[in-house]
C-alpha cells in the first residue's frame, strides 16, 4: 500500500480524489494548503507520492515539489498552460495533469510515478550492495597484494601516464 498526500484547496475534488485512490488501494491524507501540507504531514519525504494542484491558497503547489524530494509529485491544475506545465518539469515534478482528467487516466499516472520510484529505490540499493561487495571500482581481489595494486591504480588513473600491471 502506497502512502499518497493529496493538496488540493477545493473540498469536493480533494474528497473525490481520497475516494477514488482510497479505492485503488492506496492510503491517503489530505491537505487543502502547502502550509497544512507542511504543518500535519511533516516530513514531506516520507510519501510514495504527493498530488498536489498547482493554485492553492498561500504558496503555489509547485513548492512542494523540492520540499517532498525524493518523493515525486504530480502537479494538477484547472488553468493549464504549456509554460506552466514546463516550469513543473523543470522543477522536476513527475507528471502534469490537466484538469478535468479522466479517473483512469489518474491511476494510470500514479500507478506509473509509484513504479517509477520503487525502481529508482532498487537500483539504489543494488548500487550500494555493489559498491559493498566490490568497492574499489567493481574490480575483484581482497588479498593484501591485489588490494595494494588497486591503490596504486586508483592513485594513477587521474593522470594520463600508461601503466602496466
């Protein structure tokens, strides 16, 4: 079960969206404001994923998107605009969504940011496994003399000279 944060300043939509992703199998909490977002739901971090419309009362939605890293948000707004939408990638929302968007159009996004993450997450932790098993650049050798040519390595590989092992 994915823990999702939806900020939304509009009652009935907020309450449709808590429904709708309730029913997808998903936990969520709500907020109508960033300030709310910060003051209940602190830390932002610790959600699967943040919903959040772009307009709100106070600071603009797009606030979140920082604040909640590494979690990704998905940015909604009724007042779509291309520049909009561009400055919510570039601040490296995960999605954009107009509104009205279609119910299954909306699972299909937070399904896909969700899977996105859990990936991200597991090609992290196989990366710290690697560089666990294998840390002197993924070279193999844990004798006293193969560890000593690896330094040696790992001291001339930012010159340009040529070595011979």
């Amino acid at each position: 079960m994915s823990r999702i944060l939806v900020v939304e300043d509009e009652q009935l939509i907020r309450g449709e969206l808590r429904r709708l992703l309730t029913r997808a199998g998903h936990e969520v909490a709500e907020a109508e404001s960033v300030q709310q977002a910060f003051t209940e739901h602190s830390p932002l971090d610790a959600f699967d994923l943040v919903l959040t419309d772009l307009r709100l009362p106070g600071p603009p939605g797009i606030d979140l998107i920082s604040a909640c890293a590494p979690a990704p948000t998905v940015v909604m707004t009724s007042y779509a605009t291309v520049k909009s939408a561009v400055e919510a990638m570039q601040l490296g929302a995960a999605d954009y969504l107009a509104k009205p968007f279609d119910h299954d159009e909306l699972i299909l996004v937070v399904n896909r940011v969700l899977a996105q993450g859990r990936l991200q997450r597991q090609v992290k932790a196989l990366r710290a496994d690697v560089e666990r098993t294998y840390p002197v650049g993924g070279m193999v050798g844990r004798s006293a003399a193969m560890l000593d040519v690896l330094e040696r390595v790992r001291k001339v590989a930012a010159t340009d000279a040529a070595v011979l092992i």
